[in-house]
C-alpha cells in the first residue's frame, strides 16, 4: 500500500501560513495587541510615552478604518468582521499581507509538491486569503466574546464607582483603568474623548454600531435618556447590569443547547471531505478509473456545492439570538 503525504503537506502548509499571520501581527503590534494582555492596549500605548492626544487619535483610526475601506472590491467581504475585531493592520496592510502568504503558501507547495505550477498557483492564493479571513473571523469571535462576557462586570463597576460619589466621567475613566481589553481600550477612548469634548452618550453610541453588539445599545439608550429625562443613573445601571447578566446566561445556555445540532451538522459536512483526504493518503491512485471521465469534475462540483450548503443552513439554524 502506498501512502502519499500530498494531503498532509497541503494541510501543513495551511497551518503554518496561519500561524504565521498571528506572528507577523504580534511582531508588529508587541504583545499588548493580544487580547490575553493583562494591561489594556491604551495603558500600554501611554506608558510607553504615547500623548494621550495622540494615543486617542492611533486607537479611534484602528476602530474605524476597515468600514471605510468597504469600497475597495473583495475588501468588504472582510471589513465587518476585520472592524468587529478591530484589527490594527490598515485595509492595505492586510491585502499585502495577504499577497505576502499566498507568496509563502506557493515556495511551500512548489517545494512539497508535486501539482502543476497553475494549480499550485490557486491553492497558494487559497491559502493565502483564506489564513487571514479564517484569522480575522477567530479574532473577531474571540472579541466580542470577550466582551459580552467583561460587559456585566463594567456596568457594576461604574454602579459602585456612582454610588459612592463618582462623576458619570470618572465612572468611565475606572473602568478604563481596572478592565482589561478589549473593553478596557473601548472605555478608555470614551473617557478621553469626553475629556476633550465629546458628549459620552455620542461614544458609546458609537461603540456600540461598531460591535454591533445589543448590550452596548441598553447601555447608550440607558445614558442617553438619563441625561435627558434626569433620574438616578446608578439604579438604572444597577437594573441593566442584572439585564445583561441574564441575556449572557441565557444566550450561553442557548448555545449549550445547541451545541451538539451544530457539531452534528458540521461532522456530517465535513465527514466525506476528511475522507476523501484518507483515501488520497492510503491509496492514490483509488479514483484514477473515472476521475478522467467527462462527469467526474462536474459530479465532484456538486457534492462540494450541497456539501457547503449544508454547513451554512446548519449555521443559520442554530444561530439562535437571544
């Protein structure tokens, strides 16, 4: 029996373009860009020396610029989830470096493999854009996440800091101190933006289009007819805490539940794939009787189409908001 490593090459190949995303970035950004940092990326920023003024101008560029790189073609696929993320690389950067991959992928397939030069050519720039969207959607889900989960925890935060005498401005300026990213960062750019003018309630508003997260709107909504309506702030954020809180059980209870649909959905996807790579690993030659024949690419198109039809009506039927 013969066993062809081809597969294996591809896959490692794919992996190491990947790994190779998150060091650039890393080496680029230092370590306080990983959302595993213990000091929030604008504390690092001033420490380091950075002017406030100047920290604040960097982090509201980063925040905004893959939205309004939407018109750039194929870009706008990636600029919501690059925006939810909040990827530090520039529109440009992340295509050059998309460019610089699929380069890598290609040396790595031209000396691991044996395929032609135009296939070779393809499955480099497949792997080159696909390592970074796959990379770009893992940060963004990792992000917002984290989030939902530091959210709760940030509103109590500023209940306590109100009720023992605390402006709403310094409430804010705590959380940017004591939370660490991604929220801790978010908070800080609130806090200095008031600090040089702008009304909290604007920011926040902000921040909450940009993650496109519910939570955040309760708690801009929340601020905003406070300040027009009057009130007690610190009980109405007391109240929206216990809120959020819940809708955090509940949508992890929703998404325990279903679980085990979404994992079964996606092994039946994925079964025939992995094994079609166990076939080409232990015997290479299994489809040469019919892969020359006239309906064997068109039959193969097919079952891929059905194949990623299927993981995306499984995605949307568990995708359950709550």
């Amino acid at each position: 029996m013969i066993i062809s490593p081809t597969p294996i090459i591809y896959g490692l190949i794919f992996v190491a373009v990947l790994l190779l995303v998150e060091g650039i970035y890393l080496v680029v950004f230092g370590k306080s860009i990983s959302l595993n940092s213990k000091v929030n990326r604008r504390l690092a920023l001033l420490e380091k020396g950075g002017q406030r003024e100047q920290v604040l101008e960097q982090l509201r560029k980063e925040a905004s610029q893959h939205l309004k790189a939407r018109g750039i073609p194929l870009y706008s696929i990636l600029a919501t989830k690059a925006q939810k993320a909040n990827i530090a690389f520039s529109p440009k950067a992340l295509m050059g470096i998309m460019a610089l991959l699929s380069v890598v992928a290609f040396i790595g397939l031209k000396i691991g493999t044996q395929a032609s030069t135009p296939v070779q050519i393809a499955l480099a720039v497949v792997m080159g854009v696909g390592a970074v969207f796959m990379w770009v959607n893992n940060k963004g889900k990792k992000r917002l996440s984290l989030v939902e989960e530091q959210l709760p925890d940030a509103v109590e935060l500023m209940v306590r800091s109100l009720r023992v005498g605390h402006p709403f401005a310094s409430a804010i300026q705590i959380v940017a101190k004591e939370v660490p990213d991604p929220l801790g960062t978010e908070f800080g750019m609130i806090a200095d933006e008031n600090a040089y003018g702008r009304d909290v309630s604007e920011s926040l508003k902000d921040l909450a289009e940009r993650m496109d997260m519910q939570d955040l709107r309760f708690l801009a909504v929340a601020v905003t007819i406070q300040q027009q309506s009057g009130g007690n702030l610190a009980e109405i954020l007391d109240g929206l805490a216990k809120v959020i809180r819940s809708r955090f059980r509940l949508f992890r209870r929703v998404k325990a539940i279903t679980a085990e649909s979404k994992w079964s959905g996606l092994f039946l996807s994925m079964f025939p794939v992995g094994v079609l790579v166990v076939i080409q690993v232990l015997k290479p030659d299994y489809y040469d009787t019919v892969k020359d024949t006239p309906a064997f690419i068109p039959a193969a198109l097919i079952v891929f189409t059905f194949l990623a039809i299927n993981v995306i009506f499984m995605k949307i039927m568990v995708n359950i908001k709550v």
